[in-house]
C-alpha cells in the first residue's frame, strides 16, 4: 500500500505540480486548500507525511502545525514557505514541523526531503508490548540511559517526553559519545538528507528543545555539548 501525502496549500499551481510529481513517484496524495480543511484531513485521515504552506486561509501553517501537534499526532511535517525571515522558520521548528523548504523549490529537493521523512518515520522501533531483557540494545551513560528497543530515554531512571527527532538525535550523539558531529552531519545522518548543503537551523533548534528536557540547566549544558566552530558532542 502507498504511502499518502497530505498537501496543504492554497495555489492550485503548486498543488497541481507537487501531485503529479508525488503521483509519479507512487505517494497516493490528499489536498487542502486553506487551513481548516488541512487540519480536518491531517487528523482524520492520519497521512504519512504533510507538505504545509504557512500562509493559509482560515487558519495558517503556523496554527495547523501546533494543533496537530497537540492531538498527539508524529505524522513528519515539511512547511513550505515564501518567507526568508529566520524567525518565521524557527517558530515552525518550535511549533513541531520536522523541516522546512523555502519557495522556490527544486522537486528534486523536496522529493528527497519527503522520502527521507518517512523513511526516518519507517524506520522508528515501536515500543514492545511485553518486557524484555536488557541487552546490547541498552546505553547506559552516567545518568542517562537510552534503550533503543523500546526507543526510550531516561535521565536518573525518569523517562523523558521526546519526539521522534529528538530521540533520534540523542540516541545518534549518544552511541559515540565525545566524538564531535557538525550541523550538516547530523543533517546526513539524524535528518537522513544525503549530502546535505544549504541551512542547518533546523539542527540548533532540535539541540535546543533536547536541552530543555534533558538538561539540568539548559544554559549550562553536560549531556549535549557545544564544540563552538565543530558542532555538537554527547558529553554525558
């Protein structure tokens, strides 16, 4: 069975365009025209991945990514938009988007940013229904332990609220502690963009949201540490 793209964007154009070339790659695609009708369909119809404009009628990206959010849903979602402000691409980082791509865009890009989503999403471990074990699947790093079979965190045997991305991150940092890795790096290997070039904001934001949850103080932080001009490091 396919996997099903939620397209929320009010320019029949774009709408047209980015169909036919999801079609084509085999994605089965629903469309929403302004923000209301978007939200009704990300929750209704639980889509693998949603491609969100932020300028919307009815309702904008910005609302329809939060609520999302709120209704406990993870479905990836890739805001496009025509700004070039920081602070509008950061605030839908905050808000839960996994990414963003600014228009103009290459298909080409884009496509690689929707396959790589939801490959990242496929390939999540689910937590098991039974207890099992304790294995190799197990880190144990000082005060925080990650088990990447249940795919949860605990810091001082509390488990920690974290999305997707964020485990993802702590748990890549995690399993070669020390060891430096830039923002295009983690690009490549947590956001699974090959070869990635081009902004890597969304990585400060994700650092920064981890550091909330996991750190005792997040202006001091032990456990995800800045390599200032290199990158990023578990310290533990």
């Amino acid at each position: 069975m396919g996997k099903t793209i939620l397209i929320v964007e009010d320019e029949q154009n774009i709408v047209d365009i980015l169909s036919f070339n999801l079609s084509r790659e085999g994605y089965d695609t629903l469309e929403a025209y302004d923000g209301p009708s978007g939200l009704q369909l990300a929750l209704e119809q639980n889509p693998d991945l949603i491609l969100l404009d932020l300028m919307l009628p009815g309702m904008n990206g910005f609302d329809v990514c939060k609520k999302v959010r709120q209704s406990g849903s993870s479905t990836p979602i890739l805001m496009l938009t025509a700004r070039e402000e920081e602070a509008d691409k950061v605030l839908g980082l905050e808000l839960g988007a996994d990414d963003y791509i600014t228009k103009p865009f290459s298909m080409r890009e884009l496509l690689a940013r929707v396959k790589a989503n939801i490959r990242r999403v496929s390939m999540a471990p689910s937590a098991p229904a039974a207890v099992q074990e304790e294995g190799e699947h197990v880190l144990r790093l000082g005060r925080v332990t990650i088990d990447q079979e249940k795919a949860v965190v605990t810091k001082d045997g509390q488990p920690l609220d974290l999305t997707q991305r964020e485990y993802d991150l702590i748990r890549f940092l995690a399993a070669q502690p020390g060891k430096v890795f830039s923002r295009e790096a983690l690009m490549e290997h947590v956001w699974n963009y090959e070869g990635y070039v081009g902004d890597v904001r969304a990585v400060d934001v994700a650092v920064r949201r981890l550091r909330e949850k996991i750190e005792d103080d997040p202006a001091a932080p032990k456990f995800i540490v800045t390599k200032r001009g290199m990158g990023y490091l578990f310290g533990g």
